[in-house]
C-alpha cells in the first residue's frame, strides 16, 4: 500500500483557482444552455414553421444526448485523456452552437442540439473531478462552492438572459452567445489543465460496448417518456407503456451487465461507499425539487399574476444572488463545522421558502416573491456544497471521475423526474379543484347566489338583460378555472417542501467527514 498515497498527494502545477475559473467557464456554459432555450421555444417554432410540439424537441434532444455521454464520461477520460476529452467536448459544443444558430429547419436544429448534448455531457462531471483533484482535502468545500455556482446560478439567469435575447436581437442569439465564451474556455483549459499521473498511466482496457447501449436505450426511452407523457395521458397511450417497459428491461439489463462485467463503462460498485449512495440519492431528490421549482415559478408569475416572460425571470433571478452570496463563504465554513448540519439547515430553508411560495396569490406584488426566492437561493448553497463535498469525501482520487458522472446523472434525472410529476400535478390537480369548486356553481349555493346576482347586474348596462345571465355564468366560469390553477400551484409548492423535508432523515446517515489542513492530509 506504500505507493497508493502518490495519486491523492499529486497537485496541478498551475494555481489551482486559475485551473478552477478555467473549467468553470465551460461548465458555466453548458449548464446555462439547459434553461435559456426553453423560453424561445415559440419564436423557434414560428421562424421554422414548426409546431410548439416539435419544437419541444429542441429540449429533448439536448436532454437524452447530455445524459448518455454523462456517465460514461469517466471512462472516456480514461481510454483518450481527461485534458484531450475536456478540450474536444469544449469545441463540439461550441462549433453545434454555431449550428443552431444557423439552422434553416427544425430538423436540422435538433440534430445540432443531439451534437450540442453529446459535447456538452462530459464537461460537468470532468470539470467536478478536476476541481477535486486540484485542491486539498480541507479546500474542497470551497472548490465545490465555485463549481456549485455555476452549475446553480446558470439555470437560474437562463430564462431571463434567453428571454432579453429573444425579445431584443433573435432566438438564434440563445445559440450564437456560446460561440465566444465557447473559444475562450478552450484558449484557457488547453494553457492550464494537465492531467494527473493515474490518468495518463491508466489502461482502460476495451470499451463496454454492450452496457453503453444498454444505457442509451435505457436513458433515450425514459426521456422521451418523461417528455411527453403528460401530452400523451401517460400509460393510457400504448407507445408510452412499450417505451416505459423497454426502458425498464435496459435498465435492468444495464445494472446486471455493469456489475458482471470486468470492464465497466460505469462503475456501479462505488456506490458500495455509504457517503456516496446516499449523497447520490439525496441529490435526486434535491434536483426534482431545485428543476421543478425552477419550472414552475415562472409559470406562475406568468399565468396567474400576469407577468410577461422577462419580467418573470427576472423575479426569478434573486434565487441565484442568494446562492452567490452565501456559497463562499459556506465553502470556508465547511472545513471547521460539520457538513451534515450545515446541509440540515439549507434543507430547512429550502422547505421553509417553498412553503412561503406555496401562500401567494394572484394579487401580490414583486417583494412578495421575490423574498422567498432569495431565501431559496440562500438555502441552496447550504446544500450544494456540504452535499457534494460529503459526497465524494470518502472516495479515492481515482474514482472522482467515475463518481462525478453517476452524481450528475442523477441530478439531471432528478430534475426530469421532478418537472414531469409537477406538470402532470399541475393539469390533473386543476382538474381536481375545478370538480370540487363546480360543485357549489348551483342557484341552491346562497354564497354562489350572490356572487352571480351581483355580476349580472354589474354587465346588464353593457351587454343588456337577454345576454347578462349567459355572460355572468361565463365570467363565474373563467373565475372557477382561474382558481383552480392557483390552488394547483400552491399544492403543487406544498408537496415540493414536504417531500425535501423527509429527506432530512437521510443526511444522518452520513459519514461524517472531518478534513485536516495539515500537508498531505487523507480523507
């Protein structure tokens, strides 16, 4: 075991938070992409004599690609090159924006988004890894700070930054903005990140060819699933149980290959480690919430209080001035208290500021929202980086790589998951409340009574008496649809912050992790 400790001890030759803003330029990138499309979905549509429907495509088709290269993503750096592969998805990524932006139909957007996806898949897990491996053990709070804030502010500007684009020059522009960040990032990453003695020494042996296919059908089938199942009734629909059953066979089929295989393209043994599995988990749970909320906030700011897109967003954006603003400093915090605390205490202000959205109403004015949503944002760094950090605090160097892939998966089949059950809660729970409140729609209802006596008098000046009983009855009725969509909403809040509270449970479970400053020190 005498050789083991030179792996963990190896440090990057250049400063580790220049290799630090230098990964963290693409990740920012790429993660920014996810949310700034969906708003030009429309004007997309429109300019490609495409239907909304199509072009939600644009989304799925980025989604399967980037989730597919994720995993698989630790192999890879393995079997070409962590330095070589960073480099290479940096300028695929930025060559298929160039793309998009210059797409003259709607098929040929979504095969550059395909590209788009598969060169930015591997960047989240790679530029993880390197940060982990660039700092010492006590400092990797705050490496996970910097790169917490790019992979949660990103989301955040999206819909905003997508939206003054769209509004202000063209929706190609939600594309054509990669471009530069694109070549500055490979300018900064080919002068500054090396990689470490077990990557240029490893052999990966033979490519998993099987499990690799295994897993895109798997993650293909479940994302078009989770896309378009709400539009299609869910399991009423016969193409969606075939979908659903054949994902479940390759999943299955997947884990067995990749736990009997003796090259794995994903190493599913390292969830063995207790931290990880669990810290795995809950950042599922953390990304259904986080993407879900993310989703329908906008929404309904726009549906219900009348906002227009870029106003939306931009109530929207103090989520991400509170992460910026605590995420430092919890990075420093982390290496003197214990991190599963600091993370019970986000998870509260996550639930505590869900719960504050959850009592809103169509009347509110700005600071109502916007107070929450900071207080969101606050709760969101407290757990991001204790989460991640926990993490991956038990775990060898060499196994960073293949463990940042399955972490990022799994958050972004957590946001999957979360948006599907929100906006599938979203139509049926409205449905539910519509069912209840039609029920006291009856001349028997005295408070209904009323109601429709005093409409009807207020419109009879207008619309005279033979039209004021059918027009109050449509006003009552656009009333009752209206209501039921809020309290939709506000359910749908509810059971976001309910379901992020069970999880507490979980962080104590955890290891707990205590770092030392001292040189050399182990994990």
């Amino acid at each position: 075991m005498s050789g083991i400790p030179a792996a963990p001890q190896w440090r990057p030759r250049v400063n580790p938070w220049i290799v630090a803003g230098s990964v963290m330029l693409a990740t920012f990138m790429e993660v920014l992409d996810t949310t700034i499309v969906a708003v030009s979905l429309p004007h997309m549509a429109g300019n490609l004599s495409a239907t909304t429907d199509e072009a939600t495509w644009v989304l799925t088709s980025y989604l399967v690609s980037n989730a597919i290269v994720l995993p698989a993503s630790g192999w890879m750096a393995l079997y070409i090159g962590r330095k070589r592969l960073l480099l290479s998805c940096v300028a695929l990524f930025t060559v298929s924006s160039f793309l998009c932006g210059v797409a003259p139909t709607m098929g040929f957007l979504v095969f550059a988004r395909v590209l788009q996806g598969v060169g930015g898949g591997a960047l989240q897990p790679l530029a993880q890894a390197i940060l982990l491996e660039s700092f010492p053990p006590a400092k990797r709070g705050l490496a996970m700070a910097v790169y917490g804030i790019g992979v949660v502010v990103a989301p955040v500007i999206g819909p905003t930054l997508g939206g003054w684009l769209t509004d202000s020059y063209s929706w190609r522009w939600v594309f054509n903005i990669n471009i530069p960040i694109g070549l500055l990032a490979f300018h900064l990453m080919r002068r500054n990140v090396e990689d470490p003695p077990y990557i240029t020494n490893a052999r990966p042996g033979r490519i998993d060819g099987l499990g690799f296919a295994y897993m895109t059908l798997w993650l293909a089938t479940l994302q078009v699933v989770l896309d378009k199942g709400q539009q299609e009734d869910w399991f009423e629909t016969t193409w969606i149980r075939w979908f659903a059953m054949i994902s479940a066979g390759a999943m299955v089929a997947f884990i067995f290959r990749e736990l009997n295989t003796e090259h794995p393209i994903v190493n599913l043994r390292i969830l063995k480690n207790r931290n990880f599995w669990m810290g795995t988990a809950l950042m599922t749970a953390f990304g259904a919430a986080l993407y879900s909320t993310i989703t329908l906030v906008p929404l309904f700011l726009q549906t219900m209080v009348g906002y227009t897109s870029l106003k939306a967003g931009v109530a929207s954006s103090p989520r991400g001035l509170g992460s910026l603003f605590v995420m430092p400093a919890v990075g420093r915090l982390i290496q003197f208290v214990d991190a599963r605390w600091m993370l019970i205490i986000g998870i509260a202000l996550f639930v505590l500021s869900t719960f504050l959205v959850s009592g809103l109403n169509a009347e509110m004015g700005m600071g109502n929202i916007v107070w929450p949503i900071v207080l969101q944002g606050v709760g969101m760094g407290f757990i991001f980086v204790p989460l991640s950090t926990l993490t991956v605090s038990t775990l060898r160097n060499e196994e960073m790589g293949n463990a940042a892939g399955i972490y990022n998966l799994m958050r972004n089949l957590g946001g999957s998951f979360g948006i599907s059950i929100a906006t599938t809660y979203l139509a049926r729970g409205s449905q539910a409340h519509q069912v209840v409140l039609a029920g006291h729609m009856s001349p028997y209802d005295p408070a209904f009574t009323e109601r429709f006596r005093a409409i009807q008098a207020g419109i009879t000046p207008y619309v005279g008496a033979a039209q004021s009983q059918a027009g109050a009855y449509g006003i009552l009725q656009g009333m009752m649809i209206r209501e039921s969509m809020l309290g939709a909403f506000l359910d749908n809040f509810r059971w976001i912050a309910l379901g992020m509270a069970l999880v507490i449970p979980g962080v104590l479970l955890m290891k707990k992790v205590v770092h030392h400053n001292a040189p050399g020190a182990g994990h």
